[in-house]
C-alpha cells in the first residue's frame, strides 16, 4: 500500500514539475495606463447616490442621538454629514478617472 502511495505521489509531482510556470498571453500596459479597450463605467455604478449617503448617515445618526437622548437631532446631523461624504466620494472618483 505504502509503495502504491509513493508512486502516485512521485507521478504527481512529476506531471506537476514537467507543465513548467505559465506565462502571459501578452504584456500588460504600461504603469499608470488602462488595458485597451476600457472605457471607465458611469458614477452611479461605482459610487452609491446622494440619498443612500444621506439615509445611512441619518440611521447612524439616530443610533447615536438616541444614546446621548435626541435621535431627531443625531439623525439630522447625520444625514448632513452623510449626504457630504457621498458627494465627496463621488467627486474622488471623477476626479480620478474611476468613472465618468
């Protein structure tokens, strides 16, 4: 049984040793450049809307409001901040060219 094992250990290694590395199909592009034929995907694909900024800020911000006593005024200042992260987002990302 034990030389059963080593000889299909051995033809294993064998095949897996004789395949070689495998090798890119072409070179990629340069550092800093797009693969030819990308074309950047619109904003909202990439980055959520200003509403879902804003409505996930106002529950955040509600959860904190209620533990220090006015959830009204948490969610409020939440959904400031919120609504100006995502608008901040969004313009990183236009910026950057992640999308159009």
């Amino acid at each position: 049984m034990r030389r059963l094992i080593l000889a299909c250990f051995a033809a294993a290694s064998l095949a897996a040793g004789a395949s070689g590395p495998a090798g890119a199909q072409y070179y990629p592009p340069p550092r800093g450049y797009p693969p030819p034929g990308y074309y950047p995907p619109p904003c909202p694909a990439v980055t959520p809307g200003p509403l879902s900024g804003a409505a996930r800020g106002a529950a955040g911000g509600a959860i904190f409001g209620a533990i220090g006593g006015n959830a009204g005024r948490g969610a409020a200042i939440g959904a400031a901040v919120g609504g100006v992260g995502g608008a901040v987002r969004r313009g990183a990302a236009r910026s950057s060219g992640a999308c159009y």
